[in-house]
C-alpha cells in the first residue's frame, strides 16, 4: 500500500483505539519521532493481580523518539511514564505544571525522578522539519491540552485533540480559543483532525457545563445537615473544587477521605489550585467523623476493591459506620465495566441505612468528552479535509465514522486501530497502512511484566485448582510408596478422598514399572486428574515432584 | 419482634432480594410449607470456575417443605432444582407443560428424572389451611405464572408476582386476566402484593409489547439480503417465532446456532409452541453457510466466554467468519454486569467488518419485567393493602418502595431482605422478622459446593503466583540439598532467578538447624516469599513438601 511519494508524517496510534486506555502516539517526521502521551489500560478483570496494562512497546527501539508530550494528567494518558524511561531514559519529557507534579509523584513510587520540561498554551515547540503548538482545553482535569502540529515545508497541519469538550461557562478556567485555532490553520491546504470518540453515542450533544453542577451541589448541601459523602473521579480538581465551595457556603467542614482523593487534593494545593482554608479542609484525626455538617471527599467512585467508598459501604472503615441520615451523591459515572462494582456500592449503602444521589437524580455529574454538538464546533472551526475518530472502542470509532459522513460529506474519515500507520506524503495524500496489532503487555507488581502464558497459568490454577504431590524415589518398588500430597483450592470432597488418592498412587507404582520419571508422571498425572474428575467433575492441575 | 398472636402465615425469600438471580421464597402455613422457584445466581466473576451460586439451603432442613411451586422456565426461577432434590428428595414439584420439559432436561444433565406435576392457570390447589390458584402473565418465556394465595379461615390473601408485563398487544399468548384477579381478590380484608422491582428505574413507563417488535425485525430483513445475526435471550420464544416469522415472510433460510438456541427452539417444537417448518429451518450442515439471505438464531447475547456468538465475533468459529455485509442484530440487553462483554462482542463484529443493530437503534428488544405504568395497572387491579418489593438488587427494592411511597400513600410497604421473614399474624398484622442474611453456596463441576475458604485460595494462587519446593530431607545437612523447584503463574524475571533460589535455599539449610520440620518450612516459606517480593514486587504463595 506504500504510495512511491516521500512520507513526510507516519503517525501510528500505539494504544487508545478499539479499547478505554492506554493513549499513546507515535508521531515520525522525516527525521526525528516524539510521543504523545503513554497511558494505561486497566485490566477487565480482578482476579489476577494485575496492576495496569500497557501498550507494546517494542516499536519504540526502531523509532527511537527523542520527545514525549503529555497532553493532561489522567492515568490513560501519563500512567505508563515509568515503563517508556525505562525503554527510552533520555527522552525530553514535556507537560503542563499540574500534569508535572503527579507525573513526578508517580515516578516517585518507583524511586525514579526525572526532569519535566515546562508544556506552555500556545509557545511553539520546534523540531527539524515540523513543530507543534499546545492549546489549552477543557477536560475534567485541569491544565488539558490540544497539540497543533504543522510542517515546515508542506501545506499541512494536523491537530490531536484526544480529550476534550467546550466548557464556556466554567468559572475555572478559559475555554479553547477557537479564533486562535481557527488562525493558525485555515491557510493550510491539508488538515487533519484527531478526534475524541468516547461521547459518540451520548445523549447529551452538548455536554453539560462544570458550572451547571454548582447550583445542584448546592442544593444538596442545603437541604441535608447530615453527613454528606461525595464520591467523584479525584483528578477532577475543579469538580473538588466546587463542593469545597458549596461545603464553605453552607457552613460544613470538610473531610478528603481516601489515598487518591487526598492526593490529588494536595498537588491542587501545592500548585494553587485550590486554596488550603484549614477553618474548612479538615484530616479525620482532628474531626468528630460521627458528627453532622459534615461532607466527606471520598475516593473509590468505580468501585475499586480497594477504595475507601468500598471500605465503608461493606461496612469494613474504621473510620466511617454508614448510619441513617448519611447520603452518598456519586458526582461520576461507572467507567464502562465497572457497572456492576458501582451498583454494589450502592446496594450495600442502601442495606446499611443510607441514601444514594447520581446523576439520574439530578445533574451532579458532567462528563469531560464532547457530544455530538461540541464535535460540530471543533469541525466547523478548525474545518478538517481528514478525520481519524481516536480515543474510544471500536464501536465508537465506527459511530464516530459514521456521524461524519452524515453531517460533513466533504471531509474524509479514516477508520483505524492501534499499530495502524497514517502515512501523508509529500503531495499531501493520507494513506492508511495496516499493521498487525500487538497485544498490550500485562504489569503486576513493582512494573513487572507477566508474560501472557503465565496469566493463563494462573487462570488455570483459580479455575480448577490443584494437587501438590511429591514421590521419595527411594520408596518406589516398596510395598508403600513415601509420598506428600496436598491440595489447594478444591472442595473439601477431594479432602475426603485423600485415602482413595493414596490408594490410587500406591497402585499405580504396584502395577506400572517407572520407566522415566517423566513419563510415569505424565501417567500418574492422567489418573489423577480422571480420578477427580469422576468425584467433582472438572480435572485440577497435578503437580508431581520425584524427589 | 415475635408478636404474641400466632403467626398464621410466614413467607421468607432465600434468595433474589438484593441481588439479581437466584429467587426462592419459602412460604409456610400453620401446618406445611412449600418453595416458590428455585432459581441461580450467576457468578460476578469468571475467573473461578464458579458455574453458578444458590442459596444456602439448610434452611429446608427445618422447613421440609412438601412442594415446590416453579412460577416459570428462567434459570433464576429453575436452576437450581437438582439441589433442592438431592436435600428434600420426596419433594412434590409443580410446572407448567413448556417449564417442565425444561426442567426433565435440566436433570436430565444431572442423571436424574422426576414426575412433575401440571400447574394450570386457574386451577386451584389445596393444603390444609391455605390453598393458592395460579394465574398466567405475560414475561419474557411462555406460560409465566403469578400465584395467588389464600387462607381458608383469615381473610388474606397474598399474591407473588415475581416477573412480569402487562402485554395486551402481543399475539402470542393472551395478558393476565385482570378481571379474574380483582375478583378473587377484593373481598379478601388483607392483600399483601410481592411484586417486580427489575425495571423500576427504567425510563419506559410502560414496557413495549413483543408486538411492536415485529415491524422493526421485518424491517431489517426486508431491506437486507446479506447474513443477518439475531441474538437474543434463548428462551425467549416468542421472540425466536416473530423472527422466524419474519424470515418466513421475505424467503429467508434460517440457521439456529448455538446449544442454548438450538435447545430452547426444540423444546418449543416439540410443545407446539413453534411450528418445525423444515422448507426454513436449517441446521448447517445442509446449507450454504456462506450464502446469502440467511438469518442465523445465535446463542450468547451476554457476550458469555462460551457463547457462539462470542466465538464468531472473535473469530474463533468454524462455521461463520464474518465478512463486510453481515449484519448482526442484539435483541436484548445487557444483565447488568456484562456491559463491557458485550460491547467487546460489537467491538469485535466492526473489527472484522460486519455492523451492529442495538435497541439504541431501533426497536429489536422488550424488556419482559414491569415500567412504573404496568405496575400501576397491578396495583389498581389488586388494590394491596401491603407490598413487598421483590426481584431486585437493593438499591432498585428501594426505589420501589420509594415509588409506592410516593404514588399509593395507602399502601403500606416493607423492605425486606433475602432471609428476612414476612410474618402475618391471627390478627392479620404484618410484621417483619430480621434474620442475619447468609451468603450464597458457590457451585462448580457436577453440582459440587465449592467453599469459601477454598474460592479465597483460587484468589490467592490467582492474583500472586506459586512456587512448589519438595525437599529430601535425607540431604538436609549435607553441604547440598536435595530438592525440586516448581513455578506456576510467575514471571520469566523470577525463572531467571533459578540459581539464586537455590543458593538461598542451601543457605538456609546451612545457617539453620532444622528443629521441626513444620517451622523450618514457615521460615523457609517466609525467606522464598521475601526474595520474590524483592524481585518482582509481590509474594506468590509458596508449598514445601519435606519428603
């Protein structure tokens, strides 16, 4: 598919497409090659002490990229920082202050420190044949970016805008300045627009504004002099920032409860974001936690197994008991998949006495994606000849797609996945090459991989069980074999079988010659396994050590 | 809380109250006790082997209920039949003609058979002091049942309607006869309502007839001559007949596809309730599967990890790969908690080429559990002097009540929990009786009970890894022990350290005297799970045999 005319941009979405996570881009001029973003994708599952998933990233040694740019602070987007200086330690990192600091507490957990250069709205960073320009956002995390690269030689410009929405009446910080956007690209013959997908099927076209949940917030802080305890996506300064207000208004104190909450709270603090009014922000070492007025910050609003809101909805805080007169607004959504980890939450709250307030209620939650109108506005300003739909499963992409070349026939859509390379030559054509995807490498631990056979290993083992058995050799050919059994995981059926089982190995030595080792214990595998199999219905690893 | 009056009547639900799934109600008069369904709770993760949760049914011990009343075919009304009979064997069962083939091929699984005897609409059934008439609604399966009971001397009556529509529209099957409902009932002083809280939140007030489906499903194929994919809760058959209607209506071929359509569809052929028209419905092998004009009946709407539709989708399918042009159709929902499995099934279709229809689209699905309107219609038809919510997770038991509160101010309503016991005395008062609620039997393999303390171990070997060390014990001392080294679920970094284990082992043998065995393998245990914690961040669990 490679067109004879020179490539003068490849840009190769790594992770982000097709799935919720882990955004990172690889963007190559002709001569040099820089990220953008190197987030994680949390894992579908619990149950295998996965930490993070992270986009392969073995493309990196071939493009070896000398820049990495962090649009915003959000874990699908810096949560991989760790795993990229480790694959790339002289990589010139660039962010916003805000987006600096929690990328240098992360770093901090794995005992590494770096320097971060400073990311500044509209201040022209320049490489050899190409440069870009940051253009601040809103989101649901402070300090968000647009990055707006142009060629040095070509009529082209393309704009990566992977999280935003068009927030014109927040009091905390500007909107995007269109006009501006508008400017610096309208002279540009070829325009190419990456965009957010992930509100693409929202009933909501115009994303509701931070400023339309003031006046709701307030309402419940009015009415209830009761504990109030709200749960919220905890980088969402602005979001803390609101009810700190509204908690101020009304004369409550308030308590940030949970590691993430609190965090994020203080890096708002130290960066000025939030003002530390100590009559107001209290710890619980120095609060009635019992008592009333009282509005409780509290991390855990997807329902995490290790979140303080989980803590204290089981019941399991020692801190807060839920009691009659509690209320729970939960000013956040269930991230896709977390649905039934939410509704739990709510069901234990309401088991243990106390209330529930979402969204469905009324409006104490505002996403930080565009709708189907905001989409409009970025279309109509910055007026693209190509679109590629990012940040979002497949179905959304398609949607995405589809939306476009309903609403805007003129523009060309393109519909890729990860490891997907755009490809714009020198005559400006967008041509699309299709790489094999790679699957993302799974972390657990102190930013360990865990190979993909051994994640089936361990569902293996959680999905059947196992026997541990080891043989003395020196014993094999007595009457009665020396052996070790134990068994991990399986009912107590499989306890009461233990004298069968020895029975079983016994016999087996009396009628089978050991020819190898191997071979016996591939033998004596077999029958155990059926052996179970005939008493619980499914077959346990076997284990057999000849010693 | 025991009122002094005898307590005429005390209905305790084991199971469905807080939860979606495993609905039972025990259900005892002053003499005998029956159990209305018996159903399963399907487990929240798959990691475990888990095949499905029930009960904890040692409340049957002191009961010994005489029969079991089966309200309808679901398997959280049915699943778990073959457990109630292997604790109360001479148990009567009571069953509609579809809900009993159902059941026979259920035991059937199970090596078991059982006469089953014929639940009629209508057609009263008598105990000594109480009697109860069931009376046919529409839901989502044929021949669903509410059971109206009565006492022969009190003037009660109590009426469980656990799942169910109000469909005047559908022609299928005729709507509950309100007329015969309020006349029996209306004289009765007391008439406490068990009624559906599924939908309760749900933004349809009235839930759509299976009626209004047609159209749209006609629609569909009417303007496709592609490969069309319904998939749909199998048991749904009236929803399997409109789509072969429709088939039928514009000269399709139709394949059902998967065990669970397959079965159900049978079922149906053989009670009448769907006519085997062998010119339409095809298996594969006597079909061009890759041909045109085809309508595939495929199993796994859930996105179930064993499902057909899963196995297409992924392209793991022997008989279908997905080209450009097959259209697939959900005609159903996502239960709660498998959101994200079935956006990852639609992810997987677009990836490969084919499209999607959701009830987002276009009407292609209909709840079978009661809006706040139908709920209307049964609370104005019965005019309940009580009511319990039923069939819900907790938060939803709530909302209905809540919804009574607000909209029937007469109606006295109780929110009970699975165990409480709704005790209803001489004097025809209503008092609720708290017992401590006790956790679900989790199932896997032949109908095994799986415990907890060995589900906690599968977690553990799951979320950390293991290590299997035996050691001779005749070696220990010498300057090189004896021993054999396993790893399981780890990754390669620690199979890297092969050599260092070994050390760390002699070592320790060296510097330590071995006392008891038993403590040498703690000490030893605690040195392994150190190192590795060093080294990759966690501890796996780790087994010593000394042999």
């Amino acid at each position: 598919m490679a067109s004879n005319k020179k490539t003068i941009f490849s840009i190769v979405p790594i992770g982000g497409l097709g799935q919720i996570g882990s955004n990172m881009t690889l963007i190559s001029g002709q001569t040099e090659s820089l990220i953008v973003d190197c987030g994680i994708l949390f894992p579908n599952e619990d149950s295998f002490g996965i930490n993070y998933l992270i986009p392969d990233l073995d493309i990196l040694e071939n493009a070896s990229p000398t820049d990495l740019i962090i649009t915003h602070g959000h874990e699908d987007h810096i949560g991989a920082i760790y795993h990229i200086i480790e694959k790339v330690p002289q990589i010139k990192v660039w962010a916003s202050p805000f987006t600096s600091e929690l990328i240098k507490k992360k770093l901090k957990s794995y005992k590494k420190s770096i320097k971060i250069n400073l990311l500044i709205q509209k201040k022209e960073i320049t490489f050899s044949d190409f440069s870009f320009i940051p253009i601040q956002t809103n989101h649901s995390i402070p300090e968000t970016h647009g990055l707006f690269f142009k060629s040095k030689k070509e009529s082209l410009c393309f704009f990566i805008l992977s999280d935003f929405k068009f927030d014109n009446k927040t009091p905390y910080e500007s909107p995007m300045d269109l006009n501006y956007l508008k400017n610096i690209s309208q002279n540009f013959e070829k325009r190419v627009l990456f965009s957010d997908s992930t509100n693409i099927k929202s009933k909501n076209f115009k994303t509701p504004s931070e400023a339309d949940l003031i006046a709701p917030i307030e309402d419940i802080l009015s009415k209830n002099n009761k504990r109030v305890f709200f749960t919220l996506f905890p980088s969402n300064i602005f979001r803390q920032k609101s009810i700190i207000n509204a908690s101020k208004k009304f004369k409550k104190k308030l308590i940030p409860y949970g590691k993430s909450v609190e965090n994020y709270l203080e890096t708002a603090i130290d960066l000025n974001l939030i003002e530390n009014d100590k009559s107001l922000i209290k710890s619980i070492k120095n609060t009635n936690c019992d008592g009333d007025n009282l509005v409780i910050l509290i991390s855990g609003c997807q329902g995490d197994f290790r979140g303080a809101l989980r803590r204290v909805a089981w019941g399991e805080d020692s801190t807060f008991k839920i009691k009659k007169g509690d209320l729970f607004v939960f000013s956040s959504t269930p991230i896709p998949g977390n649905e039934k980890k939410v509704s739990q939450i709510m069901n234990k709250i309401y088991e243990a006495g106390g209330e529930v307030i979402t969204n469905a209620d009324c409006l104490v939650h505002a996403s930080g994606h565009p709708g189907k109108d905001d989409l409009k506005i970025l279309y109509d300003t910055f007026n693209p000849t190509d679109v590629i739909p990012i940040h979002g499963e497949s179905y959304l992409l398609h949607a995405h797609k589809k939306f476009i070349e309903e609403t805007y026939p003129d523009i060309k859509t393109h519909l890729i996945y990860n490891f997907n390379s755009i490809n714009i030559n020198q005559s400006l054509e967008v041509k699309i090459e299709k790489n094999e995807s790679k699957e993302p490498w799974l972390i657990h631990g102190k930013g360990i991989l865990l190979e993909k056979e051994n994640l089936r290993q361990r569902r293996k083992m959680a999905s059947s069980g196992l026997l541990f058995l080891s043989i003395k050799i020196d014993s094999i050919g007595r009457k009665r074999v020396n052996y070790s059994l134990e068994h991990f995981g399986l009912p107590q059926l499989i306890k009461n079988q233990e004298e069968k089982i020895g029975w079983l190995i016994n016999n087996f030595f009396n009628k089978t010659k050991v020819k190898t080792f191997d071979k016996s214990k591939d033998e004596l595998k077999i029958e155990l396994r059926k052996f179970c199999n005939k008493v619980i219905g499914y077959k346990p690893l076997v284990f057999i050590h000849f010693i």
